[in-house]
C-alpha cells in the first residue's frame, strides 16, 4: 500500500527521530575540547596538582553540558510520542497531539496539544539537516494524523 501524493509513508514503530548530524558535531567537539584541554592541564610543567584537576574539571563539565545539547529526541511508539528536550522529557497519548508543526523559521518542531498548549519537540530541528528535519516532520505528523486526533496541515 502507497502513500497517497504529497503524503509520505508511516514509518515503522518504533521511531526515533533525532538531529543525527547535530548530535555527531556536538559529542565530537565535546570529546576533542576534553581531550585537548586535558592534554593541555598534564604537559604544563608550571601546573600544580589541584590546577590539573581544575582543568580537567573544566573540560569534563564543558563536555557534560555538549553531552546536555545533544540529547533531545522524540520518540513514536504504537501508544503515543515521548519528547525529551534539554532538561524535560514528557510522554503524550496520539490523541493529545492536534497538529504537528515546522514552520519556515522555526528552530524545531512544535506540537499542538489538546490542552491548547503547544510543546517544543526539539529532537526534529533544521539546523544543520533541514531536508531530514522536514522529512522527520512529516512522518511525525503523518503519524499524529493516522493515530490521533491530528489535523491535516500544509507545509
């Protein structure tokens, strides 16, 4: 069975969806800043112990706060959606999405739920990948519409 035109295939769930490209530059540019400043806090001769450990320090909570950039995602399963953005991760049912969002501009995706509240999903986001940004949004709508409540919407 194919997709009607303009109406991409629902893709098999479980699904993630994640800024793939982003996450790569992120934890690569965290692990070379923590090696970098490592090697760095070690070769310096005129360093003292606590100084040493100081750096090392430094460069472990730059790495942790890349490590905090790159983990948002979302998550489709057959019960509903699991958004993890910076700090929150929240579980919805199909049914509280109303629409799926990525407008020219955006950052990344917003969901409109059923409370009248809208939700960033920050795990589908342009950036760096905008063609698989859009194709993630639109899977995810295609699902939100075929599962729950959801409108149709155009680009």
């Amino acid at each position: 069975m194919s997709a009607p035109p303009n109406r991409p295939e629902l893709p098999a769930l479980p699904v993630t969806f994640r800024p793939t490209r982003t996450r790569v530059v992120l934890l690569t540019s965290g692990a070379v800043v923590f090696a970098t400043i490592t090697v760095i806090a070690l070769l310096l001769p005129t360093l003292s112990a606590a100084e040493r450990v100081s750096f090392v320090f430094t460069a472990a909570l730059l790495f942790a706060v890349l490590l905090l950039l790159s983990r948002p995602k979302v998550v489709a399963d057959d019960s509903g959606v699991t958004v993890v953005n910076l700090t929150s991760k929240r579980r919805l049912d199909w049914a509280q999405i109303l629409r799926v969002n990525l407008r020219p501009g955006d950052p990344w995706v917003f969901l409109d739920l059923s409370d009248g509240t809208s939700l960033p999903a920050m795990g589908i986001q342009p950036g760096i990948a905008r063609r698989q940004a859009i194709t993630d949004a639109r899977a995810l709508r295609a699902l939100a519409e075929s599962r729950g409540t959801g409108t149709r919407d155009t680009d």
